[in-house]
C-alpha cells in the first residue's frame, strides 16, 4: 500500500513553508530546481514573502543510456561528476565533454523558455533556500548549491519534502543548512511519498514564475521598521580552558537590547531548528542571540561529555566572558537560554556568575543536573515545559522549589519534550521574549 505523505508538490510546500517560517526574518530569496521543485519552492515563497527565482540544472546522461546520470551542470558553469559512474562506465574524456556539451544545449534552452530576457535574481549576501520536491541521489542539487555560493550567497539553506538519509548526510557540507521533512530508510522513490506525482510541464513551471512576479510587483511597500534589514550575522570562534576552540553563531540586530546565549540539549546543536526559531523571534524583537555548540566535534563523540554539566557550565562561562568583550555585545546584559541538558548547565553557569546574568528560560530543561547549586542562583528564571512531559515537569516543580531567585514555571498545554505539536514552539516564543525583553533590556555595564 502507498504511504503517502503529501497530496501533492503544492501540499509539500505549504508543509515545508511551516517549517522554514522563522527564515522570514532573513528576507530570503527562494530558489526552486525545476521542474517539479518549483511548485514547491512557489508555496515556501508565498508563505515567506520572498522572491522567487529558478536555478537551471541539467542532468548529464551517459553517452549510451541519456537518462542515466553521470553528473550534473548548473547556470554559471558550474559542473559535477558522479565519479562512481565514470570509473564503472569506463569513459573517456571526449565521451564526457560531449555529453555535458548536449546538456549545456538542454540548459540553455531551458533558460530561454523559463526566464527569457529577465536577468536572474541577485543573490549576492542573501540568504537563499533552495527547493525541490525530494533528494534521490543530490547530484542536481549539488550543482545548484555550488553555483548559488559561486555567486555569492551568503546562507545556503537546502530544503525538501523527502530525501534519502544518505544523501542528506552527503549534502550537509555544501550548504548551511539541510530541512527536509521526512527522511525515510529505504528512501525508495521520491513519487512514493506523493498522492499526485504528475509530471511538471514548462508551462505550468513558467505560470507559477509569472505569478510570482506580479505578486512580488504588486507587493505594498514594507513600512520603515521593517526594511531596517535582517540582524548582523557572524560566525564566532571562542577559546575556552584547555586550548579547545568551540564555534558560534552571533545575530545582533540594531539597535539591540540584550543578548542571548544558547546553550543546546544533548543530540542537538547549534543548528537546532527549535532554537533557530525562538532565536529568529527574539532577533525580530531587538535581541542579539549566540547560538553556541559548548564542545567540540572530537568531544562530542565521548557520550560522557554531553552530560558533564560542569564542563559544558565552565564552557558557557567563557562564552559569556567573550562576549564581554566583544565590540558588538561589551555592553549588552547577558541570559541564557537553556534546552534539555544545556539548561542544567546555563543554570550551574548563572550560579558561578551571580548577578551577572540577568535571565534565563528553561525549554524542557533538566535543572536537576545542577541540582547542587539550584540555591545559588540569582538570576530571574522562566521554566518552560510541555504539558505532555510527564517526568520533567516533576524535576522543574521541584527545582521552583529549590530555586532562591525569581522563578515562574509555565506548563504548554499539548506539548511533548520537543514541542514539535503545531502552535506549541510559538508559546515558547512568547514567553521567551517576553521574559528576556523584561530583564535584559537594561544596557549593562561594562563589568556585566
């Protein structure tokens, strides 16, 4: 029997724009890989009120067998081999440069009749999502990531509806960011996870371009608050005791009235589309985040780091140390914001500083980690917990109890540990801004 998951391309965008809400913020530009990724990449623009553009790549075919791919090229001259197929294939040279030859005819052709005399969106420091309806084996997709960062994208984010694992994993270091919705093992066709598969035509792919344009035409002006542009983005590299380096990633929008540091649950990252989207909204309401991964690759592969809250603390320590002293956040007040195992941890790390840290929110923390030092806290604490989370709502009632310091605990109704449940990661928002905006909006002194 079909499993499927999306009625159709149309469907699997609207679902995929839910998931890619909090990149509205970024003002993206979306880019759809025709022809069945742009009805896709038409809903996520919609829904983002971003541009939307295509990216012509064109499969090349082995010289005996078109439909077999022996790699792939993309607008810009952007090239990709499928080395396994040419070592099993066995061809030559002269072999290979016809058959990228007829596939740089096939695209040239296909740029006349999707874009004509319209130039190309500028792509140049932009965030840009890349979209289409499912990754088999990513060589289309690859082309299209390597050319969009050939033309100076500055955020590549990949998303689909479906896609193999392993081609994900394969993706993951040409772009910024993988979202796909559903990765399935086996993977089997990408038409399998649809209840409508139909075939793209040129003309539906062209109505959807010319759609898209008027509505972008006849868009009203944004209003002056919100032109003012996305945040300043930056990657940041932090030494910490021990001579390790651990990596970052800074917003500071302008002006900004506090900063939130991140610090992440065990199995998760820096990367975690839950913190992305909270962090996303308190960026949209003048705070400067750092989402920060607190050990490094070669640490996190030893299980027992993820759960040593004195390291991952000492690590949040000089986190907050740096940003003291950073030019764009010296005079920012500092909190944290703690999921799972990195709440036990921003809490041990605020008991070490006292009054230097002024808030913290707790989503689906475990304060029972830093149960030692629960009374030494003095910074003003949100705990967050789904209403579902059976186990952890008893350890934070019963850290409320041990906490000394100004405690609310909020229960989200519906809520799971992840708080995947639609509406339920809004609550947490909310609460988090509104938390953070209320004890972080003094600028604080240099000292912290």
């Amino acid at each position: 029997m079909q499993a499927h998951v999306f009625r159709s391309r149309r469907d699997a965008g609207r679902q995929l724009a839910e998931r890619l809400r909090s990149f509205a913020a970024e003002r993206p530009v979306v880019i759809g890989l025709p022809r069945g990724g742009v009805p896709v990449a038409f809903e996520v623009a919609s829904a983002l009120d971003a541009p939307l553009d295509v990216l012509i790549v064109r499969k090349i075919g082995s010289p005996w067998n078109p439909e077999l791919g022996i790699g792939a090229i993309a607008e810009g001259g952007v090239r990709v081999l499928n080395e396994r197929a040419l070592r099993i294939l066995e061809l030559t040279p002269e072999e290979i440069a016809r058959a990228t030859q007829r596939a740089e005819r096939e695209l040239r052709d296909r740029l006349d009749r999707y874009r004509g005399e319209r130039l190309p969106l500028d792509v140049t420091g932009r965030t840009v999502i890349v979209v289409d309806d499912g990754l088999a084996t990513g060589g289309t997709a690859r082309a299209a990531l390597r050319a969009l960062r050939a033309d100076g994208a500055a955020r590549l984010v990949l998303a689909v509806p479906v896609g193999a694992p392993e081609t994900i994993r394969a993706l993951e270091p040409e772009c910024d960011e993988v979202v796909c919705l559903v990765a399935p093992e086996p993977m089997r066709a990408i038409g399998y996870w649809y209840e409508d598969f139909t075939p793209t035509g040129d003309a539906e792919v062209g109505a959807l371009l010319a759609e898209a344009a008027r509505a972008g035409e006849a868009a009203p002006p944004a209003p002056a608050e919100a032109v003012a542009g996305p945040p300043a983005r930056s990657e940041v590299r932090i030494s910490v005791p021990g001579g390790a380096e651990i990596v970052g990633d800074l917003a500071v929008p302008q002006p900004a009235a506090g900063l939130a540091v991140f610090a992440h649950g065990s199995g998760s990252s820096r990367h975690s589309p839950r913190n992305r989207q909270v962090a996303t909204a308190l960026n949209q309401a003048g705070l400067a985040t750092l989402l920060i991964d607190l050990l490094t690759p070669a640490e996190e592969r030893d299980r027992a780091n993820v759960f040593d809250i004195a390291l991952l603390a000492e690590r949040l320590v000089a986190a907050t140390h740096w940003a003291r002293e950073h030019p764009a956040t010296a005079r920012l007040r500092v909190g944290y914001f703690g999921a799972s195992t990195g709440a036990g941890a921003a809490m041990w790390a605020a008991a070490e500083l006292g009054a230097g840290i002024g808030a913290i929110v707790s989503r689906g923390g475990r304060p029972d980690l830093a149960a030692p030092l629960l009374g030494e806290v003095r910074s003003p604490t949100l705990l967050i917990v789904g209403g579902l989370d059976g186990v952890v709502i008893e350890l934070n009632r019963d850290a409320l109890i041990r906490l000394r310091c100004e405690a609310v605990l909020e229960i989200v109704p519906g809520a799971t540990h992840l708080f995947e449940e639609p509406g339920t990661l809004e609550q947490v928002e909310r609460l988090a801004v509104g938390w953070f905006t209320r004890h972080l909006a003094a600028v604080a002194s240099p000292g912290g």
